[in-house]
C-alpha cells in the first residue's frame, strides 16, 4: 500500500520551512561582503528588483511544479513531459553533493558556538605570526582530524533526527521553533552592532548607495547571491512545494519567503559590517568573504569588545548562524530522503537512515580536507571547495536554465499558471510569464557565464 504523502498543516508552517531553508550562510557570510564591495545601498535596490522578477518567477515555478505533481524533482519533471525526466534527475544531484560539505561546516559554526559559550572567545580569535605565516585558532581547528568530524557527525545527527520525525512533526515543528528566535536575535545583534564606536560610519557605508561602484559585477554579484540564496535549482523548493496543501497561496507565499530571506540578508549586513568597522577604524577591506569572515574577523571583533560583552555577542551570533544552517541543512536532507523515497518507495525511518550514511560517507573527505586529506587537490581545490563550486557554480545554473526552457516552452507557463490560481487570482501572471521566458533564462546564462570565468581567473566577483 502507497504510503500518502506528508504535507505541512498550513501557510505557516511552509513559509517558515522554506524561509528556514533559504535563510542559511550565505546571508550571513556572502551577503554583507557583497554588498560593502559593490557600494552598499545600490547593491541592496539591485538585489530588491531581482528578487521581485527574476526570484519571484523561479520560485513561483518550482514550487508550482512541485504541488502540482505531488512528487520530489527525481520524478516531477518526468511526469509532466517524459522526455524532459533527465532535469529531475541533474536537480537530485545537488541536494546529493551539498548537504555532506554543508554538514562540514555547520560543524564548525557548532564547535565556535560551544566554544564561546565556554568562555573561549579569546582563543577563537587567536592569531600567530603575520603574513602568509599567519596561523588562527579556524586553521588549529581544521588542521585536527578528531574535532571536525565530531563535530560534523553531531550536526548531521541532529539534522537527521528533525529529518525522522516528518514534514508537520519535525521540519515545520523545529521551523515554526528556530524562525522566530533567529528573526528575534538578528534584530538584538543588529541593533548591538550598530551602537558600536564608530559603528554608525558602517551604518552609512553600508546603506548609503554609491552610484559610482554601480557595474556590470553589482548586477552579476546580486545575481548570483539572489539564485544561492533563495534555495533555487536545488530540488528543495520542488519538494517543499510538494509538501503544499492546495489551499495556500503560492504566489502570496513566494512573496513572504522572499521577505524573510531579504531580511535577513539585509540585517546580516547590519550586523557585520558597522561591528567590522568599529573593530577596524573604518576599513572597508576587512569585510571579507566566507569562512574568513565568520571564523577569522568576526571572533576577532567579539573579543575586542571584551570578555562579558563579546561572550555574549560572539555567542548569540553563532547560535543564530546555528539556527540559520540547521534550518537549511533539514531542507536539504528532507529533499534528500524524498527523492529516494518517490523513486524507490522506500519508507521515511529506513530512507533517512540511509541517506545518513551517505552524508557521512561523502562528508568525510570535506572534514578531513583541511587535516588528512589536505594534499588532496582537485582542479587546485580542496574536496569541500570543489564540491561547493561544481554544485554551485555549474550543476545549479544548468538545471535553472533547463527548468525556464521547460516551463516557458515545452509544458508553457499557463500550466502552472493553473495551478498558481487554484487558490484565486496570480495578479503577477505578467510578469512570471515574462520573466520565466526571457529574464530568467538571460540571467541564469550571465551567473553561468561569471561562475565559469571566475572559476578560470579571468573576473572576480
């Protein structure tokens, strides 16, 4: 007997699970950097009209595809023109890849939060020697074979167990739990932040749009951290939208995903770069991007303010960017477990089990990447950064592309466009029916484009 199919038990519950899944590092690590290197307010009103065109009308596709079938990737596409299969097939793949590296790195964010909490905020800052010498307490930390894969196999762990417990049981009771803390300490550390000495420059700089920084790089950067971001192209929001009871409005739910996830870009960057620019006297550069940011400069500022008030600070940040990769992390191992249970008819206790083990399998190597393995290179990477740039700088803007052709010219917009107005009328209709045929193929194929020529050296972004 065919098991029926998990579904959250509201609008709630699903605008909070895919809110949680697209609010992850990359706001808090990548966002921020761009927006202080590409003239800060003009970044964010590039960011502002790409969510509402070329975000909203991908979001709106996927998830449509999703409820409309009732099946994860593996097998929606499939369903809706046979030959077209192999796009659910590509999507699958990255959910496959990102999750174990992912896990790698909530790992460290779970270490750096354990270890500020026990009064270690001065070690995590801790830098010897200068230069290309220079060793931190991130490079101690990873240099070690144990730690990183305890720490890791704990992440994972959790995850799983939200993972076992279902759609309404676990994934939206734990989303419906961590959003609103997550909202709530965005703001306090936000505020704290900007009541920093010299804070309030960062404020400016940060805000205040530079038109003479405007470039064809704000637009690509924008771009590529509006498609990351907002967990496109990943399956993710094919299954989530799977999940959907038909009486919740898609289009009125993209919009409120889409809130959250700028939001809480948008108040990653309050956080960061006022709190950079007090630490160091109003130098831009310092805001850098990545591990280095949250890892090395940030543990740095937390423990210039001092030990009660960086403790504090340094332990809600982190227990916030806890939350933030948890609440992707369940999203992607959800994703996960339901293509191999649509594809195989597996049952959700033996799936989520399996699918543990294939995480810690193909996790291993990233954990071990920086200690054991640190010889091992590929394309002059190591495995955790070969695996997040062949996941998202390639697989994710094919499988985009792929999905706008699909959608715009071989099963047409109206198809989904049906489905969208099941709960009344798309007042976008327009504009999604444009923007999937023409903007968003244009712009996927420019983050396909930057992605590749970064890869090579020949732009930065």
């Amino acid at each position: 007997m065919e098991e029926k199919r998990s579904s959250f038990s509201g609008k709630i519950g699903f605008v909070l699970a895919a809110a949680g899944s697209a609010v992850g590092l990359g706001n808090i690590w990548r966002f921020p950097y761009l927006a202080a290197k590409y003239g800060g307010g003009i970044f964010l009103l590039v960011y502002v009209v790409l969510a509402v065109t070329f975000g909203f009308a991908l979001m709106c596709a996927e998830i449509a595809i999703g409820r409309k079938t009732g099946k994860s990737a593996i097998c929606a596409f499939g369903s809706l023109n046979k030959k077209w299969g192999f796009i659910g097939s590509l999507a699958s793949v990255v959910p496959v890849i990102v999750l174990p590296y992912y896990s790698v790195i909530g790992g460290w964010v779970t270490k750096y939060f354990a270890k500020i909490v026990s009064g270690g905020i001065g070690e995590t800052a801790l830098v010897e020697g200068t230069g290309k010498n220079a060793v931190t307490y991130f490079d101690k930390f990873t240099g070690q074979i144990g730690e990183p894969i305890f720490y890791f196999l704990l992440f994972i762990g959790v995850t799983a167990i939200v993972v076992l417990f279902g759609v309404e049981k676990g994934i939206e009771r734990v989303s419906k739990l961590m959003m609103p803390i997550l909202i709530i300490m965005t703001v306090g550390i936000a505020i704290y932040a900007m009541t920093l000495p010299g804070a309030m420059d960062g404020v400016v700089y940060y805000i205040k749009p530079d038109f003479s920084k405007f470039s064809v790089n704000t637009v690509l950067g924008a771009m590529g951290q509006l498609f990351y971001s907002t967990s496109l192209a990943m399956g993710i929001m094919i299954t989530y939208g799977s999940y959907m009871k038909r009486d919740v409005s898609i289009e009125k739910s993209v919009k409120q995903i889409e809130f959250f996830d700028t939001g809480i870009a948008f108040l990653a960057g309050l956080m960061v770069i006022p709190a950079v620019f007090s630490f160091s006297g109003g130098d831009p550069s310092k805001i850098n991007a990545g591990p280095g940011l949250m890892f090395e400069t940030l543990p740095q500022v937390f423990n210039s303010i001092g030990t009660v008030g960086g403790t504090i600070l340094g332990a809600s940040f982190f227990l916030m960017v806890l939350f933030a990769a948890l609440t992707s992390s369940i999203s992607l191992m959800e994703t996960v477990v339901s293509i191999f249970r649509d594809k195989f008819g597996w049952g959700r206790k033996s799936t989520c089990f399996f699918v543990l083990g294939i995480t810690v399998a193909l996790g291993l190597p990233s954990a071990l990447g920086f200690s054991a393995w640190k010889g091992v290179r590929l394309a002059g990477m190591n495995v955790l950064d070969t695996m997040d740039n062949l996941a998202n700088s390639i697989i994710m803007p094919v499988v985009a592309l792929l999905t706008c052709l699909f959608v715009g010219y071989v099963i047409k917009p109206k198809s989904l466009t049906d489905e969208i107005e099941h709960t009344g009328t798309f007042k976008h209709r327009k504009l999604f029916e444009v923007a999937i045929k023409y903007i968003a193929p244009v712009c996927i194929l420019l983050i396909l484009g930057s992605s590749v020529l970064s890869l090579l050296g020949v732009i930065e972004i």
